[in-house]
C-alpha cells in the first residue's frame, strides 16, 4: 500500500511540473506577442506620423 501511495505522489508531481512548464510556456508567449505587438504599433504610429517642419521660421502665430 505503501508503494502505491507514492506512485501517487509522482503523478502528481509529474503533473505539477507538466502544468507549470505549461503556465510557464504561456507567459512566455504572450509576453513575446504583446512584444510584437508593441513593435508593430510603433511602425504603424511612424509612417502615419505627420510631417512636422524642423526650421522654427516657418511656423507663423496670430497675433
């Protein structure tokens, strides 16, 4: 019974390790998609950038 018991205890915790290499595995994902995310987002945000003049003469106020 003994024995049979700790076959027990290491399909659980060969069941632990399988759940979290799989928690794991994930996280790793989405922090590698939210990355790619991010870098998308700021390739798009720059050609839709508008053009900005550089020379502070152009700019005209009201007065």
């Amino acid at each position: 019974m003994k024995d049979l018991q700790n076959i027990d205890v290491r399909l659980t915790d060969a069941l632990e390790r399988e759940l979290l290499q799989e928690a794991i595995d994930n996280q790793q994902s989405y922090a590698f998609d939210r990355a790619i995310s991010h870098f998308f987002h700021k390739v798009v945000s720059f050609f839709n950038a508008p053009e900005v003049q550089l020379t502070p003469h152009t700019a005209r106020t009201a007065h």
